[in-house]
C-alpha cells in the first residue's frame, strides 16, 4: 500500500531551518518545498511528462510564493498535463514566441496603457505612464515580458517601498497585476505571476485627520480673528471654515468660479493647469461633475474682503511671492500651528469638514443625503448617484451653509450645541440671547 503523505502547513514551511544539507517537506501530488544550506527555500513540482518520462519545474521561492500560491500553480499545471500539454515546455515555447516578437514587457505595458486610456482622465492617464517609466522600466522595461516572475515584479514594489511610499507602491502594484493579467489573456504568457504579489505590501493604516471639538469652536474663532500674519491667510483659514471644502479644491480656485451676486461658487472637476505647480488641474473629487457650493452672506463678504487682495489676479488664493501660483499646500496648518495648535492631533485644515460634518448631523435639521453632497461624497450606488445627480438638494443645500455660518457666528461669544442651535424656540431662545447678552 503507497504511503499517504500528510499536507504541509504554513507553519511548518515558516519555521524549517537550514541544515547542512539539502532536504524536502513534501505536501504531496509531487508538490515539495526544498530548503537549502543557505536558508533558501524553494517550491519544487515533479510530474511525469506526457511522453513518460520524469519532469520537475520550480514554483518559485517562499515565502513570496506561499503554500496556497504553490497548491493553486501545481493545479495549473496538472490543468496542462490532463490536456497533454508538458507545462515546462509550454512555458519555454511561450518565451520563445515572445522572443520572436520582440514583446517587452514595456512595450505590452505601452499597450496596457494606450487601451486603458480610452477610460481614463487624462490627468491620471499621465501619471499612470509617469509613475510607470519612473519606477517600473529602469528596472523591467528591457525584459522579455514572458521570463518575468513573482521575484522580478517584486523588485520595482520593494524599492518604492524603501522611499516610504506605500500609496504609490500599491497603485503600481494594481498596474503590474492589470498589465500581466492582459499579457496571459493574449497568450504572451502561460501563467500569471503577478497574482503572487497579493499581500506584499501592507497598506497604511487609514489616520484620521484631527478635528477639534465643537466645544472648542469660540476658541478657535478667536484665534482665527487676532491672527498676526498675513491678512490673505487669515482670511482664507476663516473662509475653509464657512466652506469646508478640500485644500486643493479651494487653493487652485479661480475668480471665474465664483458668482458673488447669486452666492454661489461653482468647483469644476478640472481646472486648467499652472505651470510649473503639480496638480494644480485638480478640482472636485468627483469625476466627471461640478461641485456647487452655496455661499451663506458670511462666505460672500469674506470673499468680498479676499477680492481686494487678489481680485486682479485669475487665482483666488494667491501666493505671497508669486500670484500667478496658488498659496502653499501647508499655508492653512501653518497658521493653525502659529495659533498654537498641534495639527497632528488637535486640528488641521482638513479637520474643519469633519467638524461641519459632525455639527449638521447632531443639529438633526438636514437629510443625510443633502449633507453628504454638500460634502461632495461621491455616492456609491451608481443607481441611486443619478437620481442624488439630478436632484441637488441644491436649496436645503443652501439652508445648510446659511446655518452653518450662524452656528459659527453664535459660536464666537460661547459654546452652542448643533441640536441646542437647531431648537431655538421659546425659553431655548431666550436663553441662547442672555447667553450672547451677557459676554457684550
């Protein structure tokens, strides 16, 4: 009777140590794992080759290539024997073919790219292709598309990470496993190796950016009122209150967008660029829209002020040095540090959608979904995205900045509740006006 051999464990492989020689954990189906004098540790396949005679392959090394990645490639290739079909020389006759037609993986990658382009932006479309010739075909570009494996697109993704970049290292990830997944769909390749790079990289945990309490908003305000710097910059730290739109979406503004006489301000989703200022096309997050933000009288005359300063430029928020180039990303924080706050952990620039957010929910006034495009959310629901698209809410969207303005304004001489705000009737009211009365 043969011996059944009992299945490898991940822990098992994790913990095998090299010895002085050579030796094998088998798992079975002729699926083993060889560990090497020098710690090395290598997927191994043997097989009977269709003719008869004995066949072994390499799976590649754990624990890029793990347990469950190695089971799954011995099943491919007990696929390929079924059919007749040696997988070592259909692997080899794929090379060749490659070979003979020249196909690099940077030519397949161009090719990705010039289809996939047809659905992109072009603002992403060119920094797809950048990112790609940046950290991708110094290293792979030359190389036959057909000899590359898990190890070889690994290399691009651990240098990107050594930079500290894990956002861009998972991105370019997503573009290695799309491109392959093409190449083996037209048959430039028999298998996909960069299905193994699943798991490589650990993305960041998401960090919540920091947003005071509202209880803290009379200290803010005043704070925000005595600024000594710039007179623009305060200004603009107010104005991001009133709005709480995105940095980006408010640094790259033009005067164009804005119609002070109706109170409205209209964010493209693309804006024309600026020379030599990365990402200055950004508008609103969502693509293919025009986010309107509803000025409250408060937003209209803070503009009024800004317009003076600026007016005669086509930026809105104008950089000091240069007013053909917007104020720096950090000039918002910057002046929150000098108020003394930390904006790491306390407030940042950001933190004011997330304050504005909180009050409107708890002041119990709005519905979600006109709070939510206010915040210009994109809905996830492509159904329900074209009945929110057509509908606007745009005049409970205009009730919402109107009354966050007052609740900022009443927030100035002492604490107010969102749902004590929200309820100003009889006594309530009376007590909010003492309130007001006794700090005058």
């Amino acid at each position: 009777m043969s011996r059944t051999t009992a299945p490898l464990s991940d822990a098992a492989c994790r913990s095998a140590k090299p010895t002085d020689r050579a030796y094998k954990l088998f798992d079975g189906d002729g699926l083993y794992l060889l560990v090497q004098p020098n710690g090395r540790k290598g997927w191994r396949f043997r097989y009977v080759k269709p003719d008869g005679r004995e066949g072994l392959t390499s799976f590649g090394n754990y624990p890029v290539i793990t347990l469950v990645d190695a089971r799954r490639k011995r099943l491919e290739a007990k696929r390929l024997l079924a059919e007749g079909i040696d997988p070592v020389q259909k692997k080899q006759e794929a090379k060749a073919d490659a070979a003979i037609r020249g196909l690099s993986f940077e030519s397949v990658a161009t090719t990705w790219h010039k289809q996939m382009s047809a659905k992109w932006a072009p603002g992403h479309s060119k920094t797809v292709m950048s990112r790609l010739k940046t950290h991708v075909f110094p290293l792979l570009g030359a190389r036959n598309i057909a000899e590359l494996d898990t190890f070889d697109l690994l290399q691009p993704l651990e240098a990107i990470k050594q930079r500290g970049t894990i956002d861009v290292a998972l991105r370019v990830q997503n573009y290695l496993q799309s491109i392959m997944r093409e190449a083996k769909r037209c048959r430039l390749i028999t298998t996909n190796p960069a299905h193994d790079l699943e798991g490589s990289i650990k993305a960041q945990r998401v960090v919540h950016r920091p947003a005071l309490p509202l209880s803290r908003l009379p200290e803010l305000l005043v704070l925000i009122d005595t600024y000594p710097g710039r007179a623009l910059t305060r200004l603009t730290v107010l104005l991001s209150l009133h709005v709480f739109v995105r940095s980006s979406e408010l640094r790259f503004a033009r005067w164009s967008e804005f119609d002070l006489k109706r109170g409205t301000w209209e964010i493209p989703d693309t804006r024309p660029a600026l020379d030599g200022v990365p990402f200055s096309t950004r508008g609103t997050k969502m693509a293919g829209d025009i986010h309107l933000v509803p000025l409250s009288p408060q937003a209209v005359a803070l503009l009024e002020q800004i317009h003076v300063l600026t007016g005669e430029f086509d930026l809105a928020f104008a950089g000091d040095a240069n007013p053909s180039k917007p104020m720096s990303e950090n000039t918002v924080n910057s002046a929150l540090r000098k108020m003394g706050f930390d904006t790491k952990t306390e407030i940042c620039g950001h933190g004011f959608r997330s304050m504005a957010c909180s009050a409107l929910i708890e002041s119990g006034l709005w519905s979600e979904t006109a709070i939510e495009r206010q915040m210009s959310h994109k809905e996830r629901n492509n159904v329900r995205a074209a009945y929110i698209h057509k509908a606007e809410f745009i005049e409970e969207r205009r009730l919402i900045m109107n009354w966050w303005s007052r609740y900022l304004e009443i927030n100035r001489q002492e604490h107010v509740t969102p749902h004590e705000f929200a309820n100003q009737t009889g006594a309530n009211v009376t007590r909010l006006k003492a309130k007001r009365g006794a700090t005058e």
